[in-house]
C-alpha cells in the first residue's frame, strides 16, 4: 500500500509561531500510512509574475510546484494578517494553481487550519485560503477545517502537540485528508 504524502505549507515565516508549531504536530499525528512533509521555503518564492513563469520559472517556484505534484494532499496552516491570509501563503497558492486547471493543487484534497491569539481564531484568513484553494482547482475537504484561537492562553509555554483537544482536532483533520485521497484514488 503506497503512502499518502500530505504537503503542509505554513503561512507564518517565524520559526517559532504557533502555526509553525501546529504543522510540525501534524508531521507526529499523520495516521497509519501517511506522511506530512512541512514545506521549507516559501520566502524564497518569488511573488507570482505571469511575466516569470513559464519554461524559465524561478528555480524557487519550480521546487514549490514539485513538492505540490509529488502531495496526494495538502493542509494549510495559516495565521490572520490585517483580516486575511499572509501574502506569503497566497503567493504558493498562486504559484501552485498555474498553468490553471492543471497546477499542481488541481483536484487535491485540501484541509485549512488557522490559528491567532484572537479569539476570531483566524477564521477570516481560514475563509479567504478555502475561497483562494478552490478557485485554484484544490478540493476543499468538507468539514476539514480547524480554528485555533487564543493560543496564548491554551497553549502559553507549551506546543500544541501537548494540548489534547487540539492533537485531536488535528488529528481527525489529517485523516480525513487521507479518507478523501483514498477515495479519489478508488473512485
């Protein structure tokens, strides 16, 4: 039986934010015959240029499209900017959604997680990257999202792979990531 590869892209830069630390819980939850492979660098992807893409893209966003096309699925972690989605995020989603309809997020079972000190939980940016991933050809997995918020307090010193309410939550996430690629992979 082959693995189910789960890409996660984290739209925080900073090593140490909660985001970041929620991807590298997933990486420890993924369920019997799945892996999550956190992807490095997507501050080195330049923003998306129709003028750049093409046979000579950037070497950055070649390996971001890779890494999007090797993914039977992919999870988003992502914290709230000003109301929304980090540019950083938006840009991968851009860059993965081209050439349109056959990037490398098409037909994909994708899973949106937010999390913000806020009690808002990031929900605006969480909405924004499920509108962003379906226009980009992902498939948004239903009922597969998840809002963290008030991280400091639920969280404080400690990572969330210690907070059991949300290694739960993020563990039904990723099995039901891995349920909907194995039912495109059947169907």
């Amino acid at each position: 039986m082959s693995q189910t590869r789960i890409l996660a892209l984290v739209g925080s830069l900073r090593s140490a934010s909660v985001n970041r630390q929620l991807a590298e819980t997933a990486t420890e939850l993924a369920p019997e015959g799945a892996e999550v492979v956190i992807y490095e660098g997507l501050a080195e992807v330049p923003f998306y240029n129709e003028d750049i893409d093409g046979d000579n893209a950037p070497a950055a966003a070649v390996a971001l499209r890779e890494a999007g096309a090797a993914a039977a699925a992919v999870v988003l972690f992502t914290p709230e900017y000003n109301g929304t989605l980090p540019a950083v995020l938006k840009n991968a989603i851009d860059w993965l959604s081209r050439p349109y309809g056959a990037g490398a997020i098409a037909g994909k079972p994708v899973a949106v997680v937010s999390a913000s000190p806020s009690s808002n939980a990031a929900k605006w940016a969480l909405e924004d990257a499920v509108k962003a991933v379906g226009i980009a050809g992902g498939k948004i997995v239903e009922d597969s999202s998840l809002s963290v918020g008030q991280t400091i307090g639920k969280f404080g010193e400690g990572h969330p792979r210690e907070h059991a309410e949300t290694a739960g939550r993020l563990t039904e996430v990723l099995v039901k990531l891995v349920a909907a690629d194995k039912a495109l992979v059947d169907a």
